[in-house]
C-alpha cells in the first residue's frame, strides 16, 4: 500500500472517531445504507464496477451488519452501479461506527487520483455508554526495531526483547537501554507466517513460548536460553492472579481450544486467539476472543455466559485499582491494514462498558500481553517506516 493510501486511512480513521452528534441523518440503518449507495454509484459511474470492503467499529453485531450490506448492495444495483472484484472502477471501504447519540455509516470511495468520503447517520435508541471521567489510558513506548517483536519483560533494572531470531536483554545506561547479551533462537522447523511469541518472567527466570519450542533461562547473573522442540501449553497470565493453559496450534496463529484451569479443570473450547480474565460482584470470568471474530464471556468453569461484538483478536486483562479494579483491554476490528487502537473496558452484567478513550497506534497492533499484573505490553508495526515498537500501557486513575 502506497503512503498516501496509508495517510488517507489514517485521516478517516481520526475522522470517524471525531465527528460531532450532528453529523447528516438518515432515518434508520437502510436509509443510511441506501443513501452511500446511491452516491457510490454516481461517483463511480452508471454501469461501472465497484469494489467493496466492510468494518465494523460499532457495538452492533453480525446481524446488523448484514442487514446493512444487503440494502447498499441492493441501492448499488438500483442505481446503475454493480459489485466487482476484477478491474473496478471504484473502490470503496465502508465503516460502521457510533457516537454518544447516533450510529454512523462512512463510505470512503476512491476512483483513480480522485477520493471522496460521505457520512450518514441515524439516532440510537439508547445513548451510547460513556467512558469514565477521570481515567485515561498511557501509552508509553519502550522499544523500537526493525525486526519483528514478539513480547518483552521486565526483570530487575533490564528489558528482555523477543523476536523471531533471537532473545536480547538489555540494561538502562545513561538513561538509554544499552544491548547487554543476545542469544540465538533455533526453532526445529521453519516458523509459521504469522509468528506469535511471548515471555512468562519470574523474577530473574523466565520461559518463552513460541509455537513448537519452549524455552527456559535465567536474565542473571548473565542471559541463558535452553529450548525444547516441544508443543508445551503456553502460560496466559490476566492481571496479577489469574492463569490459563492454552495449546498453541504450531502451524497457526492461535490457540487450539485445548485449556486448564488454574484448578486443574480441562475442557476443549473453539480455537481463540487472545484471553483475559475480570471479576464481575466476586464471580470471576473468562474472555476469549475467538477465531470468527466474536469475544465469547465464560464462567470460571469455561460455560458461555454471552458474547462482545466490536472487539479486535487482541485482549488483555489488568488490575489497575480503579474503574472497578478489573479492566479488559480490547483492541478494534480491523483487516491489519489501518491505524489499530486500544481502549479499556469494564465488565458489568455480561456488558463491556467503556472506562477510556481509544489510545491509537500508528499501525496494526500485533500482540498484547499483561504485564506486571497491572499495566500490559502492545506491540505494533508502523507501516510508513516497516519499524515495530513496544509500549507500555497503564490505566491512570485520576481523581
């Protein structure tokens, strides 16, 4: 994707997430959806095709969705434009999404060096949740390379980086983190395409997780690294007490379905790709975010309770002494394309209530992974200079 393409998702991306209550109405979702039609079609021209993408930002979920296609489709074709993949005319990315007061349907079209984004929207039958006052969520980087990141730790006055050819540590040193050792890593067969990794620390001990090898070491007094051509569970820690055992599909990029419980309870559950655990009145719960798309909520005996839509693959449980003192932070849905964001929640009466603006990141987010029980590490790759970073992300409980 060319840079200017990117510039232009990012714009919308800030737009969406920016504009007033008052933004043009329409009288329900299939007006909306009708409306973008028949503006596509004129833009691109009578009888011209017209590539289509779809996201949803909102709370809404699959049916809605579908609902929505149906009537642009519908409107597209009644307007003299068609559906099509091969050499179209136009290209157009449409975004469900939603304020306080309204749900919004954002049509971004692009027809050679020409662009326009049309917005319409309809009221909500009930206002949108607010974020709570007085909470916000930090970002922080903490490092940045040109190869990937899979995870980082922290052991004592240290930063443990893991990727796919080798384990560094490193020292702070003048206010600077300075390469102290780095060890090879020798996986037994290539790595999948989508590689995944992370970093369980104990202390100055720590294991690394990644698909078909496990590795064990120690940060001190030196870096060692002994691994094992071993399809181990990974170790899924949430905030500061609770753990899941979960089988990584080796040739994948997410977990199998096989777990255990911090009580020994094992249970096979569909493929997921992310966990975190809250507490809702004392009753602790489980959050997988699975591999079509939905965040199912589980009871500590893993039986479903319910579903979040308008997350991403990517969650994590922390600990932060406010906003409950349980928080789930959820990534958005997104094709990996688009400036990605994170954003902390609240779990109450099976409903995710938002405690936070999203925190945005310049690309995708690949990996988020507690840290430290209270704060959790994201990772993202900016697509304008190939670069990954690793931040820190810590929920700051004003007054």
């Amino acid at each position: 994707m060319i840079a200017a393409v990117r510039r232009w998702h990012a714009v919308f991306a800030a737009l969406l997430f920016s504009i007033p209550p008052g933004a043009a109405g329409a009288e329900d979702l299939n007006g909306a959806a009708r409306e973008l039609a028949r503006k596509t079609a004129a833009f691109a021209g009578r009888g011209e095709a017209v590539a289509v993408t779809w996201r949803n930002l909102s709370s809404l979920g699959a049916p809605e969705l579908g609902q929505v296609r149906t009537a642009f489709e519908a409107a597209l074709k009644d307007a003299g434009g068609r559906l099509g993949e091969q050499a179209p005319a136009a290209e157009a990315r449409i975004t469900l999404s939603e304020n306080q007061s309204q749900y919004l349907l954002a049509a971004e079209v692009r027809k050679g060096d020409d662009k326009q984004v049309w917005i319409a929207a309809w009221n909500r039958t009930e206002p949108a949740m607010a974020v709570r006052p007085g909470i916000a969520l930090e970002k922080r980087l903490v490092w940045e390379q040109d190869e990937q990141i899979l995870d980082v730790a922290f052991p004592a006055a240290g930063l443990l980086v893991l990727s796919p050819t080798r384990l560094t540590l490193y020292a702070r040193q003048n206010g600077a983190w300075e390469r102290q050792q780095a060890l090879p890593l020798t996986p037994s067969k290539p790595w999948p395409r989508d590689l995944h990794g992370h970093l369980q620390l104990n202390a100055a001990a720590f294991r690394a997780f990644l698909p078909g090898l496990t590795c064990s070491g120690t940060t001190a007094p030196s870096l060692t690294l002994e691994c094992h051509a071993v399809d181990e569970p990974w170790v899924l820690e949430s905030g500061s007490r609770a753990l899941l055992l979960a089988t990584f599909a080796a040739a994948r990029n997410y977990f199998d379905g096989r777990v255990v419980t911090q009580t020994g309870l094992r249970k096979t559950l569909p493929p997921f790709f992310s966990a975190a655990s809250v507490e809702e009145l004392g009753r602790p719960l489980w959050l997988l975010a699975m591999v079509d798309g939905s965040t199912q909520i589980f009871t500590a005996a893993l039986d479903t309770l319910g579903s979040v839509s308008a997350w991403g693959s990517d969650i994590a449980g922390i600990d932060a002494r406010c906003g409950g003192g349980f928080q789930v932070l959820a990534t958005r849905p997104g094709d990996g394309t688009e400036p990605d964001a994170v954003q902390a929640f609240a779990i109450v009466d099976r409903a995710p209530i938002p405690l936070t603006a999203p925190v945005v990141f310049p690309g995708p987010v690949t990996a988020l992974w507690t840290s430290g029980g209270i704060s959790a590490v994201a990772i993202s790759r900016d697509p304008a200079t190939g670069k990954y970073a690793a931040y820190i992300l810590s929920l700051v409980c004003g007054a």
